[in-house]
C-alpha cells in the first residue's frame, strides 16, 4: 500500500468535534482520509458545530453516502491503516460488534473485523469486539 489510508466514520453519537478534529489532523498528517458519515451524524454535525455536513466531507480526501454499500472501503480489497469511529453511539457500537451492516458505516467497520486489520491504540473496545465475534464463529 503506497498511500496511507484511514476510513473515518461520523456516527449520531455527541461528540461530533472529535471527527472532525480527526479530519483535520489527519489531513496534517498526509494520511489519505476516507469519510462515511450516517444520518443521524449529518444531524448531530448541524447541532453540534457551526458546520454543514457537506463541509466537514470535504475535509476528507474521499467521502461516501452513508447508503453506498458498495463503495470501495466495504470491500476487503480496500487496504487501509485501519478504522476509527468518533463519535460512536451505541447503536453504530451494537451494530458493529454484532455483524449487523445496514449502513456503510457497520459494513467497513465489519470489513475491518473480518480483515483483521489493525484498530488505533485507545479502542481497545474494537480489538475486544473482534474477538468476541472470532470466538462466536460465523
């Protein structure tokens, strides 16, 4: 993998700052950033900040519908450092620590799971999800 890739998700949680801060720093980092953010994030974006949703996409390099199931970062091919979700609520953490992938969001995330790609130092709650759905089997 020549470009460093990081999948950013935006869920409904509060907290949006943290993503969009992560955007930022990211950019500051040359580090490819590819962005999925769900309905209720969109939401949570205009409570939260003086932002649009449109212009916290464009702080990434790559940004996807939250309905694009079929866009590149669901698909294991799309080699990436890994993943973060932040702000995470708890419906985006149930979905992804159960394979539930109704948004694209849940379906990278699942996709980093079953890749087994590396998960950032501090969500440690990830590598404690990947486990778990490893000794529960398929």
């Amino acid at each position: 993998m020549g470009q460093r890739r990081v999948i950013v998700g935006i869920s409904g949680a509060s907290g949006v700052q943290y993503g969009i801060r992560l955007l930022e720093v990211l950019r500051g980092m040359d580090v490819e950033s590819h962005l999925v953010i769900s309905r209720a994030g969109e939401m949570t974006i205009g409570y939260e900040s003086d932002m649009k949703p449109k212009d916290v996409a464009a702080l990434a390099h790559t940004s996807y519908g939250a309905a694009d199931v079929g866009a590149a970062i669901a698909s294991g091919s799309f080699k990436t450092l890994g993943m973060i979700v932040a702000p995470c609520s708890v419906r985006t953490m149930a979905e992804i620590a159960t394979g539930v992938t109704s948004s694209l969001l849940t379906r990278a995330a699942d996709v980093m799971l079953k890749e087994r790609r590396p998960s950032p130092q501090g969500l440690s709650w990830f590598s404690n999800v990947q486990g778990e759905r490893a000794s529960r089997g398929p």
